[in-house]
C-alpha cells in the first residue's frame, strides 16, 4: 500500500471515537433480543434501569391508534405496572386534517389535561362517531373534560399547539417512522409487529438485560460501573431481531 494511503488509514483510525466502538458493542449485546423490531438509534436514550420506557405515536384519526391506546397499552401496563412507562406522542400522519386534533391534544397537555384529552379524543371519534377534525367536534369534546370550549378555538386560532406537533413530527421522521400506531422502546427500538404477543417478547428481553446488567454491576463494585451510553442519532437500520 502506498505511504500516503497508509497515512490516511491511521489518521482514519485515530479519528473513530471511542463511543463508536462502545455502541456497536453495546448492540451486539442486545441483537439477541427475540421478537420483531429494528434499530433506530445506536445507543438508547433516556433509558433507565429496571423500566422499559414505551412511546408510542398516535393520531387521533387512526383505528388502529385507537385499538392500540385503548385495548393493548392498558394490558401491557396491568401486567408489568411500574417496570413500564408509556408516552404518548400526537403525531398527525392519517390526513392533513389529524393536525388540529394533534394541536388540540399539544394545548390540553400544556393545561395538564392531555390524558384526559387523548382519551375524549378517541372516544368521541370511534365510539360517538363525531368529527373531531373539525372545530365544533372539539369544541364539544373540551367540554366534556372540563376545558373551556372558547379558550381551545382562542388557542387554535393562535396557532397553539403548532410548535409540539412539528417537534413530533421531526421526532417521528427520525425514528423512521411512516405508519401509525408506532412504537418506540427506550429511544432506540422501534417495534415491527404491534401485537401483544410481540411486544411482550421485546419487553420481556429488555427487562432481562437490565436485570443481567445490574447484576453484573454489584458484582463489580461500584467502582467500575460503565457509564451511561452516549446519546447519539445514528441509525442503525440494518440489524432486526428475528421472532423467537
């Protein structure tokens, strides 16, 4: 090899940081994990141990959002109680016309309602069969959690809301994110199969690694516990688990 290519190799080698080798490690150790799902991060992030925290993207359009909040979320949070925490992200990808139930959700959750708000939302959309795309539609649903009606359509008028729902659609773009419902498991594992069955396999593992990482840390001593993993935005789309 040429003096000057060989050159370039060392300086290459020099440049790769040390937390580039420490995730690629650290997804090799979680590849095993069974179920079907891929790597949308590198490393996890927010995660924390002995909890899998789950966000979950939503539209308030969506049959299949509203099966997933309403039938599956619950189940997955009555089995594992506090080793699962759920988010729930607005994320308006059905229709142009999800975007202001979207806003609307972003305003109630500003005002410590937005549970109340996500639940009204599919509630009136699915079971009362009323339009919550349009203004009247949440106008009636605000009241019916105890939200001023007038000062929901003064904040939409203002464009409330606006800026969060942008925040999650970037958000859901980075994860790769085309469908809803979408899953995402400690900021890094995004979910393929939506069924319970799936998704319990996938927590199942993550919960065993955590515990399998802790132990190994008393073993070791405080001392020389690893720190936290970088936070990084790579995508890692290349590495899926099989089902089991």
């Amino acid at each position: 090899m040429p003096l000057p290519w060989v050159c370039f190799f060392l300086l290459c080698q020099l440049l790769v940081p040390p937390w580039s080798h420490a995730a690629d490690d650290l997804v090799d150790a979680y590849i095993a994990l069974p179920g079907s799902y891929t790597f949308v991060r590198r490393t996890p992030e927010g995660a924390v141990p002995g909890r899998v925290i789950m966000t979950v993207f939503e539209d308030f359009l969506c049959p299949a959002c509203y099966h997933t909040v309403t039938e599956i979320i619950p189940r997955l949070q009555e089995k594992y109680h506090d080793r699962l925490e759920v988010r729930f992200v607005g994320y308006p990808l059905v229709h142009p016309e999800s975007r202001l139930p979207a806003r609307a959700y972003a305003i109630a959750q500003e005002m410590g309602l937005g549970e109340q708000m996500q639940q009204a939302l599919f509630h009136a959309r699915f079971a009362e069969q009323l339009n919550t795309a349009s203004r009247d539609g949440l106008a009636r649903v605000a009241d019916s959690i105890g939200l001023s009606p007038e000062l929901l359509l003064a904040r939409l008028d203002e464009e409330g809301g606006s800026t969060e729902v942008e925040r999650n659609l970037a958000l859901g773009r980075s994860y790769h994110l085309d469908g809803v419902p979408g899953i995402i498991l400690d900021g890094w594992i995004r979910v393929n199969a939506l069924s319970p069955e799936n998704l319990v396999v996938i927590i199942d593992g993550l919960l065993e690694k955590k515990a399998g990482s802790r132990a190994e840390q008393s073993k070791g001593g405080s001392a020389n516990q690893p720190e936290s993993p970088v936070q990084r935005s790579h995508h890692v789309r290349g590495k899926k688990g099989g089902t089991p």
